[in-house]
C-alpha cells in the first residue's frame, strides 16, 4: 500500500515498518493498520480542524489548561499561534486521558508513540485475531444485551473515579474484543474537577448505551445509574468496586436563596459605604445597598425627617413609615476642607463639592505659581512679572542667543548643581501639605 504523506516521517524514522491498510474514517481522524516494533497496531492521524465535523467544542474544552501561560493567553485570545496550539492540546488530549485511563484500570488501548499529531497504539482484535468490532456492528439477545451494559456501567464507574467523563460515548466508540469491551476515542473527554458539563456529559454518555442496548431489551427499564453515579462521586464515596443500585433519589432540600440574598446584601452596604468614605458616585443601588439589620439606630430630629434615601422632608405626615419621623444620621466628613458638607443618607456626592478634605484640584487652587517667590530662597529669574515661563528662564549660549534648559540657569551665588552638572537658580518650592 501507498505511504500516505502524514505518516512518511514516521516511517523514515524507522517507527512504522509497514503500512498495511486502512481500517476506518471518523469525524475526527483516519485508521490505518501497521506494522511496528514487529507487530501489528494503530495508527490514528488526526485530521485538521477544517475537516472535522466534531459540533459544540466550547463544551468539552472548558477549563482545558496549558502549562505555558504565553500560549494560554493567546488560546483565549483566537490568534493564530493561539489556534495552532489549541489544536496541538485536542490531539494530545487523547493520549493523557488514555494514559491515566490505562492507570486507573479502565480498558483503553495502550499507546505506544505519538509524535507529530500520529498516535500508534495497541490494535484491538477479536477471538478470531481480527479487528474487533463495534457495538454497533453486534446483534444480541436480551440476556446478552444486559450483561454488556452492565460491563459497560464498570468501566464509565472506574473512569469517573478517575475524574474523567468521557463526553462522547456511543456505540460508536466501543471496541468488543475477545475479553471485555474496550472504549475508544478520548479527545473530547473532559475532567470532572474542571468542567462544568460533566454531569450532563455522563448522563448523555449512559443514556447513549441504554438506548442502543435497550432495542434488545424491550422490557428493560432505565434505571437512574448516571444519577446514582454522579450522587456518590459527589460524596466521595464512589470506587472502582461499587455496585450501582439503580436507587436513587433526588434531593427535596431547598436552596436558602435568602441568606444568599443577604450576602449580596452586605457586600452592596459594604461597597456604598466605602464609596461614600473614598467620596465616590454611583455604586449599588441605595434601596438593595442596605437591610434592615445593618442600618444604624435610627434618631428623632425636629422637624425634619429624612426617608431611607435620606433626602430631607420637611413636611409633616409625608414619611411613607408609620410612627414618629426619623432619619439615618449623616457620617462625619474626614477632612475640614471649606466648603465640605456631609453625606445624607445614601445621596451621591454631588458634582464640584470635596467630600473628605482637599482635593488634588484645591491644592493646586492653592499652590503658588511659577513666578511666586519662593519661601526660602531669592525669586526666579529671566520671567517678567505676572507671565510664567512654562520652558524655564533663559540664559545666553555661547554664540549670545538665548538658549533653554529644563531645569534652569546659573544660580545668585553662581553655584552648580553637583547631581546632574548643570546650573540652576532656584528650586521649586515644595508643595503644601
């Protein structure tokens, strides 16, 4: 048989001896039958990404990782590096579930070489040494039917106590082999620590065996397996020797959704009040920020009453509460700055008025100008009075025109500025504290 091109570099290697023929085409990778290390095994090419007709990816590379943040951030990102190294992690996917499958004592091929996205593994053949079957191709009797599903049932328990749902399980990717069904094709699984999906991927992954076996089986009831599976890897009480029961029932407790409201409750107090300190608008909503039991003790003024919002009324009887009129008392500002007024209640800021003290555009209302006379030192040179000299004063070169420089000229006293070698004549003032 003619070489295909994908698998010439192995066989110039010296890994494939010989090519015999090809043996299936997926949805995801071509078949071949070869001869390696002096027997026959697989050889599995996977195709590009253009030709698969693998649908609904997102769902089973869900908390996928790489161990090179470089090629993480350009994977999220859809780059072209990023692209080409999410397709090399679907290709070598299989080979590490397998791996820890092999590990766990699931029956999975074993591999033996993958190099250049080409896996060669272990040929599963049947008593007669051919290669095995699928599930599919098989007609049982009912008898015969149960016993496979339960052997079936075995290796998705041993699997899921390895933390691996395998996603794509069908009649389709089962080998029967002269001892015991073999399970195939292991991109798409996922890790149940990971994904999200895994409990609906293992009871569509149970529900594909019961449906293709229970045609054998007319009588058959479906038993909730997958839910009794999924029920005691959740309690940490599944092992590879468990014996399903098809008991299972679901759980009656409901979900205290009201102490989980009060949590978003604190954490919008919280987040206001921090705000109001820092003198910042917007943030949660005034009638979600605050429950009733973390609003301060409420006290009676005269005359005035204040609602949960805390803008002023000072009408009588227009309070939407029963009993006397009352008001959520104001924090006190943190600075003395003029013109400073508190906060009422949950009211933002307003527009223009420092909250806690000076702002950095009052200090800079209050900083001296250029030209000012500094506290501690002769006035600046080389600006007339009243015009600011935003470049720095002036000083002849030596040609006699004008010439610049950042930080100054010659000072009074004709000293230099011994850090940066050049001269000055006086230092800014430093700025009020």
């Amino acid at each position: 048989m003619r070489i295909p091109d994908s698998l010439a570099p192995l066989f110039d290697c010296g890994i494939i001896e010989e090519v015999v023929r090809p043996l299936m085409s997926g949805k995801e990778a071509q078949v071949y039958v070869v001869v390696s290390g002096g027997k026959h095994c697989v050889a599995k090419v996977y195709k590009e990404a253009q030709d698969r007709t693998f649908k609904h990816r997102a769902e089973y590379t869900e908390g996928r990782k790489v161990r090179n943040s470089r090629d993480q951030r350009a994977i999220q990102k859809r780059s072209k590096h990023g692209r080409a190294q999410d397709e090399a992690a679907w290709r070598s996917t299989e080979v590490d579930m397998i791996h820890r499958l092999h590990a766990a004592g699931v029956r999975v091929p074993v591999p033996q070489h993958f190099i250049d996205g080409v896996l060669i593994m272990e040929l599963i053949t049947d008593a007669d040494g051919n290669p095995a079957p699928r599930l599919a191709d098989l007609v049982f009797d009912p008898d015969g039917a149960q016993a496979m599903y339960e052997r079936l049932l075995r290796q998705v328990v041993r699997m899921l106590c390895a933390g691996v749902v395998h996603g794509d399980l069908s009649d389709f990717n089962v080998l029967v082999g002269a001892e015991e069904p073999v399970l195939i094709d292991f991109p798409q699984s996922v890790d149940t620590a990971h994904n999200t999906n895994a409990q609906k991927l293992l009871l569509r992954d149970v529900e594909n065996l019961h449906r293709f076996l229970g045609q054998f089986a007319p009588n058959a009831r479906r038993l909730p397996y997958a839910e009794e599976m999924w029920e005691l890897y959740q309690r940490n009480a599944i092992t590879p020797e468990t014996r399903l029961t098809g008991r299972y029932r679901p759980s009656e407790r409901r979900a205290n959704t009201h102490a989980v409201l009060e949590l978003i409750q604190d954490a919008n107090y919280d987040e206001r009040k921090r705000r109001e300190s820092l003198g910042l608008r917007g943030g949660p909503p005034a009638d979600r920020a605050l429950r009733s039991g973390s609003r301060p003790a409420p006290t009676q003024t005269a005359g005035i009453s204040s609602g949960p919002g805390g803008d002023s009324n000072p009408r009588s009887g227009s309070s939407p509460y029963k009993g006397p009129q009352q008001h959520r008392p104001a924090p006190a500002p943190r600075g003395n700055a003029p013109g400073s007024a508190p906060l009422q209640g949950n009211e933002p800021p307003r527009r223009g008025l420092p909250q806690n003290g000076p702002t950095r555009s009052d200090q800079a209302r209050h900083e001296p100008a250029r030209n000012d006379p500094p506290r501690n030192g002769p006035p600046f040179i080389g600006a007339p009075p009243g015009r600011p000299q935003p470049h720095g004063p002036q000083r002849p070169n030596a040609s006699g025109g004008a010439s610049r420089h950042p930080s100054g000229a010659r000072a009074p006293d004709g000293r230099r500025d011994k850090e940066r070698g050049i001269e000055v004549i006086a230092r800014r003032p430093p700025m009020p504290r």
